[in-house]
C-alpha cells in the first residue's frame, strides 16, 4: 500500500471510528437525569445503562466469528453504524422508559462491532507496528 493510501485509509478509518463512537456518549450525561424524569425508578435506570455492557457481552463474539468466517469487515463495521444511528433516532423521538431500553441496547450492539474496527485497522499495519494502531484508534475513541 503507497504511502498516501495508508495516510487516507487512517483517516477515513478513524473518522468512522470517531462516528461509532460519538453518538454513544453525547447523550449519556443527561441520561439518568432524563429517565428520573419520566418517572423511572433506580432499578430500571440500572437495568437500562447495564444493558449496554449485557448487549455488547452478548454480541461481540458472535460478530467476531461471524467477521472472521466470512473474512468480511466493512459490511459488519456498516452494520454497527446504522445500529447505533437507530439507537440515537429512537432516542430522539421517544418519551418512553420502555424505548429507552431498545435505544441503549441497541447502543450496546452497535458497540459489539468494535471487534471488528479493530481488526481492519490493525490490518493496515505491518506486525511490528500494531501497537501504533492501538495507540491511534484508542486516541480517535477517546476524543469521541
């Protein structure tokens, strides 16, 4: 791979990095406060952010296999896109405790194709410099 193909690969990579990875947090301060206000108890409130983690526990070896079998990555990368986009939509449209629940476990599935990311990235490197990729994809998550 040219050099200038590796340098525009990287950023478009890390630029769809970063738009997995911003609508999962741009909401999540406000919401606990959100569903208190709707009249959710602790409990679901609990339930609703550990969905999340359950989802992404649930998925992410299931996408990976599945990545690796088909020795495909974008269509899964594509797929975690449009699922985290149908997390934000039902956010954005709804006022109910129940939606809110999809909408955060969606998040949650959305987030289980990171496996995927990672691996396409490291790809673009030679085997001495993945830790590079590390450093850089770690650094586009954490600026989202």
């Amino acid at each position: 791979m040219s050099n200038y193909n590796f340098v525009r690969n990287n950023w478009i990579f890390l630029f769809v990095s970063f738009t997995l990875w911003f609508p999962h947090f741009i909401y999540l301060p406000v919401l606990t406060p959100y569903m208190e206000l709707l009249g959710s108890e602790y409990i679901f409130i609990g339930i609703v952010l550990s969905s999340y983690g359950l989802m992404q526990f649930l998925f992410r070896l299931p996408i990976g296999i599945f990545s690796d079998l088909m020795k495909l990555r974008k269509p899964f990368m594509i797929f975690g896109l449009l699922i985290g986009s149908m997390s934000c939509v039902v956010f954005a449209v709804t006022d109910s405790l129940g939606w809110v629940l999809l909408g955060r476990s969606l998040a949650g599935i959305a987030a289980a194709t990171w496996v995927v990311f990672t691996v396409l990235y490291s790809s673009y490197f030679a085997e001495d410099e993945v830790h590079h990729a590390h450093v850089y994809w770690s650094t586009s998550s954490w600026f989202s």
